[in-house]
C-alpha cells in the first residue's frame, strides 16, 4: 500500500482509497475522488507542505494528511520522467 505523500516530484499515480474518514470527505470536496489520477508537482525545501496537480488546479497538503491518501502509482513512471 503506497500512499500519496511517497511519490517523487513529477510522479502520477490514481487515488485508490483513504484511511482517514474525515479528511476524506474534505478531500472529495476538493476532487480528489477515488479513481482520480493526480501527480506530485512540488515539494517544499524543507520537505512540507506538498502541491499535487488534481481536477486540473494545485492543491497543497501536509505531509500528515497525504499520508491518508491510498494510490497506485502508474506505470508509466520512471526515474528519468520524474526530474523536474
């Protein structure tokens, strides 16, 4: 089980799942829907918050509440797609 706040900086994946009740219903509100696919934009420098690319706009997260979010990382994803 990988979860959002493991991907690398360019990285897709799709939202599988969340772990958390409440933030979940929070994170529908703002798209991102099970069987949406997302990518990993930006990291900050001292590695929080995170901006993830869903529904077409940038969302930033904490780590903590990225780490609820279940996905599968797509498999076109390697490493020389992932450097930014």
């Amino acid at each position: 089980m990988q979860t959002l706040d493991t991907l690398l900086p360019g990285q897709t994946a799709t939202i599988q799942e969340f772990t958390d009740d409440f933030l979940s219903l929070k994170f529908i509100e703002m798209g991102c829907l099970p069987g949406e696919k997302i990518k990993l934009s930006y990291i900050a420098p001292l590695g929080d918050p995170i901006a993830i690319e869903v529904s077409g706009y940038l969302l930033s997260l904490r780590k903590q509440e990225a780490a609820t979010i279940v996905v599968k990382v797509n498999p076109e994803n390697n490493v020389e797609s992932c450097v930014i």
